[in-house]
C-alpha cells in the first residue's frame, strides 16, 4: 500500500524430533533447525522490520549445562544481525575447540543456540517502542528447569489494564504495563502454580526433590496451564511459548484474527504465521500444511508427543483480512487468487469511471505489493473487451469487410508500468515543504504511454491516511497529463482504527474519518461530533460488554460514494490538472473474494472482540479532546 502501515509481527517454532546427529548425518549438519529458523524469518522478514529475535533450548543437559540461549537485534537489519551474531559464536567456539567439530554431542553441551527446540520473531515497533527491550522473545528465569518460560508472539491486547490489574490483585509487582508482561507473567504464574502442587504431590509419595522433577516435566499439563492463563484475554494472537525442560506451544485466539500454520513430519514439528513460509522452508506440499484453528492450541511435549487443545472457546470466525489484502505473502496459493479477485470485482465501477472508454484508458499499480490485483483487474478487463469484439461482430451479421473485423480483433486493454519507485531516494530533509517537494519524486514515471485524452487507473491495495497519495502519487501521474486519475482501492474504506496489531490507533489519521467530518460540515451536521463524543463518555464506565460502537454514527448519514468523492476532494490540490475519481472496495465484494477471513472491523466498526468497542469509542475521546495517547 502506498501508505506504509506497520502491523502485526511474524512467529516461527521449530521442534526437532531426531537427535542432532540424524540431522548431520542426512542434512551435513547438526545446525540444521538454526538454518532452517533463518529461512522462515527471513520469509516473514515482510511482517517485521523493527527487531527480531531467536531463543533456543537444549533438551536433557546435565546440571551446570547453559541450556537457554536467546539474541536479540533493533539493527538495521535485525535478522541478519541476530544470525550474524550466532554464527560467529559458533565459528569461534570450534575455532577454540577444534576437537568437538566432528563431535556433535560435545557441540550441543558446549556451543549456546544448538538446540531441539528453537523459536524465531520478527516485529513490528506497533506503539513506537523500538528500544532492545520491547524485543521478543521475552523470558522470565528460574533456576528450576521447568519454571522457565520463553514467550513470543503477534499479539495485541485490548484489555491491558484490566490484565494489569489481575496481576496485582495476584500479589505480583509487574515491571511495566504492556501485554507483552501481562501475558508472560499471567501463564509464568499458572505454570509456577501446577509446578508447586505437582512437587507436593510427589513429595506426599516419598520421590525426592530430584526425583520429582522429571517427573513434574513429564506430568506439566499445558493445556490447563493456557486455559487458566487465557481467561480473561482480549485481542488478536498467535502467541508462542517455550517452557525451559523442553514443552512447547503456539495458542491462537478465539476469533482467529491473528493467523498460524503447523505442519509435522517424522522428523520436525513446525509453526508459522504463515503457509507458505513452512511450504517453501521444508518443501511441503499445501494440503500438508494446516491452519491452527481459533482457541486452540498446538501443544508440544517434551518427548515428542503433539496434540491440539481447545484453550477458549471460539467465537465467530473473524480472521483478519488485511492478511489477504496486504499483510501475508502473496505467495500463498488461496491468497494470490483472493487478491485477484479483489481487481476482478472493481472492474464494473472502473467501466463507469471511465465511462465505458477502454480504449481511451491506461491501466497500472502502485505500488508492487498491488500487483496480484491489478492482474485480476486486467483479466476481467480483457473478458469485458472480448465481450464488447463478440457483440460487435455478432452485430454485423458477416456484413463486415475484412478490416473492420481486424481493427475490432486487434483492440486490447492498454496496460503499462508507469510508476518506478526509486529506491536510492531518501527524504532526509526534515523541514516540511522541502520534504514534500523529495516525496513528490520518490517515484520516477514511464513518460510517452498516456495522451491528453486518457484516462488513467491506478490500482493500490489500499487508500489509509491518503498522505503519500496526496503528497506524490497524484501529483506525479498528473506529470503525465492524462484527462482523469482513477485511484482504485483493493480494500474498502478504512474507517476504524485497530487495535489486534495493526498500527491504526488513531482515528484522525484516517481519510475516510477526515472525509466524514467535512460533509457532516458542508451539510450543517456538525453537531453530531460532540453528540457522539458525549456518548463514547458515557460509557466509559461500562463493562466491555455492555459497549456499543457509537462512531458508527459519524457514518451513517453518507453513502460510500459520498466520502469516496470527499476522499478525492480531500487528495486532490488545485494545482491538479486533471480530475481525480476514488474506487473504493466494497465490503460485500471483500467478502466475496475473501470468505474465510471475514474479520472486516476497519472497515465496518463491526469488531470481533468486546474491548473493541471499548478501544473505538477511547480512541474517537482522543481524538475530540486533542490527545495524542493511545485507545489501547
């Protein structure tokens, strides 16, 4: 999307089920989970540029045996720095020991990283936390084996307070309130909990502290464990965990917002944000890989054994679907055939847009990631123009010369590239019309292909805030003097803010938002602002449930066509030679191309959780009172 949002964060785990030897033996090498972590995190580099971070953990070491390494990077390039970091260690260790390098047992017990189980993380900073700290994986220690936990995930809590405050009300003292703490401190306290009365459990059967505790690693039921832990959670997740004498777990909420992915084999247990990932890093076929249904969890113990618990019960199905327009990779075999449809169905309103002109019209995308729908687009283009050649052939009933029926055969859909995006462009210039001026030629144009009396259609995946729309995508089409700019979304209009992972907390921020305050202006209807505001006010005393989505009504007297044609007001400067025309996705269509991940509160104010309404309603507060802090 022209507008560049962060968003939610990329997961992957990985349990080896051979010893590390099978792997040197069949592979060439006994760091072949690390290899392989590599490959889905840079897979999933397109969900996380902002840190990441790897945590491994070696099973059956003796006492005095380093067993947990974890590395975490905020670089430039995060992964590569993580990775970097690894191998040197690694390479410096055998160089120091050159008699363990063939000598793979001596290896795991002496070199940190080289494990069996392995969990990666890509993030995106969603609340300008970017420091070392806010990096995951999170990891809260303990002497005793199996009372260590290793937390990572893509994840984003509604009801942080209220976490908080279950924490305390527990006798805890929590270092901050994020929920990256709530949630790790909330499963660390229930697994703490079973630990204790496992070991008193054991201890009334006469075992000894050392007895018992393999035999509390074997007994650690974490599927109780989460379904204690996860009561009260309020969100979209895909979280993961690692706990130190060697279980595991990957938990998706009960709406299944935020996506996960496993697949198994004899030799490795995999989990991923996404399928193609996994597909593409173990060579798997599709059907092979699953899709982790809503509340349940992939569980992994420490022998090997993988089961998949009901933790909460599922709501409705609301999968997010920014997944399929923008976020996953197109990649995936469901998705590129979902975004093409996304094209496929804007094509009646672009035909009116365009007023049925094809041939006096240039089709093209902006930017890359926009490419799948812009094929869908141009195919139904193409059905569209063979349907227009038949009736006019039909129509002449053989009477036509031989011309005719070539100039007729020969007509196609003008499609182009018309935007380059110049990578080596930087606008470091910090001063606001000078800045403006180098945003306005990030992207260089395909100059010659457009006449004074084309139209042009851009396709995007979607129109967010508008600002680089406005600011350099308009203004550099108009470069090429084309009679009207059709900007074409993928995705309806964005009108809610989101607060499952995506960095959308702000209403203001939002085109769609700013459209409807100016017509409720044009029209005399202002009023209805503080109405509103005094209605979010009201409630803000209420339990989640009993919320309702009051900013809803901001909407309601418009059409989407009107705040499309605000919209184009809005983006459009005088100095814009030619006409600019917004197409909007509608949500009937998203749902059409998209119908397994129905998750559409963006764009519907429909959310799928109760402290959504809560947030929505916090965030339009904000926004009335000029305050710049978060809904959630």
């Amino acid at each position: 999307m022209s507008d560049q949002l962060k968003h939610e964060c990329g997961i992957a785990l990985i349990r080896l089920l051979k010893p590390l030897d099978y792997y040197k033996e069949k592979y060439g090498t006994a760091y072949y989970g690390i290899n392989k972590m590599y490959l889905m995190m840079e897979k999933q580099h397109n969900r996380g540029q902002d840190g990441a971070g790897f945590a491994s953990i070696k099973l059956d070491v003796k006492p005095g045996q380093r067993y947990i390494s974890r590395v975490r990077s905020n670089a430039a390039q995060p992964i590569q720095d993580i990775f970097a970091q690894i191998n040197e260690r690694i390479n410096s260790e055998l160089a120091a020991q050159p008699s363990i390098k063939d000598d793979i047992q001596a290896q795991k017990a002496q070199i940190p990283y080289i494990g069996e189980l392995l969990m990666g993380h890509v993030r995106y900073g969603t609340f300008g936390k970017n420091s070392i700290e806010s990096v995951h994986p999170f990891l809260r220690q303990n002497n005793w084996m199996h009372r260590n936990l290793i937390m990572a995930g893509n994840f984003n809590m509604t009801n942080v307070f209220k976490l908080f405050n279950k924490l305390v009300e527990l006798g805890q003292h929590p270092k901050d309130m994020a929920d990256t703490v709530t949630v790790m401190e909330k499963v660390g306290h229930f697994q703490d909990r079973q630990v204790s009365k496992l070991y008193k459990k054991f201890k009334s059967q006469g075992l000894t502290k050392i007895e018992a505790s393999p035999k509390i690693a074997e007994q650690l039921d974490v599927a109780k464990v989460l379904r204690k832990s996860a009561k009260d959670w309020d969100g979209g997740y895909a979280m993961g965990g690692l706990m130190g004498h060697g279980d595991a777990f990957l938990l998706r909420d009960p709406a299944g917002i935020r996506p996960a992915y496993y697949y198994q084999d004899d030799e490795v247990v995999v989990v991923a944000s996404e399928r193609p990932v996994i597909q593409t890093a173990f060579d798997a076929a599709f059907d092979e890989v699953k899709e982790l249904d809503p509340g349940k969890a992939i569980i992994i113990k420490k022998n090997g054994k993988v089961s998949l618990e009901q933790i909460v019960k599922p709501l409705e199905r609301k999968a997010c679907s920014f997944e399929r327009i923008y976020f996953s990779r197109g990649s995936d075999a469901e998705i590129y055939q979902e975004r093409k449809m996304l094209g496929k169905l804007l094509f009646p309103d672009i035909m009116e847009a365009i007023d049925h002109d094809i041939d006096n019209t240039v089709f093209s995308y902006i930017p890359n990631t926009a490419e799948t729908s812009f094929y869908g687009m141009v195919e139904e283009g193409h059905a569209v123009l063979n349907q227009q050649k038949r009736d006019y052939i039909i129509a002449g009933e053989g009477k036509l010369t031989a011309e005719e029926v070539d100039r007729t055969l020969s007509r196609k859909l003008r499609t182009e590239k018309i935007a380059i995006k110049d990578a080596k462009l930087r606008t470091f210039i910090t001063e606001d019309s000078s800045r403006d001026d180098l945003v306005a030629h990030v992207y260089d144009v395909t100059y010659g292909v457009v006449k004074p009396e084309d139209h042009l259609v851009i396709i995007d995946d979607s129109i967010v805030r508008g600002t680089t729309l406005k600011k350099s995508i308009l203004k550099m089409m108009d470069r090429l003097r084309p009679k009207k700019i059709v900007v074409v979304s993928s995705a309806p209009q964005i009108r809610y803010p989101d607060c499952y992972g995506i960095d959308m907390a702000r209403l203001e921020g939002l085109v769609a938002f700013r459209a409807a305050l100016e017509l409720h202006k044009d029209r005399g209807t202002y009023d209805i602002v503080e109405e509103i505001y005094h209605k979010c006010k009201l409630q803000t005393e209420y339990e989640d449930e009993n919320v309702v989505n009051h900013v809803k009504e901001l909407y309601d007297p418009f059409t989407d066509q009107e705040i499309s044609d605000k919209i184009g007001e809005l983006l459009s400067d005088e100095d814009l030679n030619a006409e600019v025309k917004i197409i909007y996705q509608t949500v009937e269509n998203l749902h059409q191309a998209c119908p397994k991940n129905m998750g559409d509160w963006y764009f519907t104010g429909n959310y799928p959780t109760d402290g959504g309404n809560r947030v929505v309603n916090r965030a339009y507060i904000n926004f009335y009172e000029g305050n710049d802090e978060r809904a959630y």
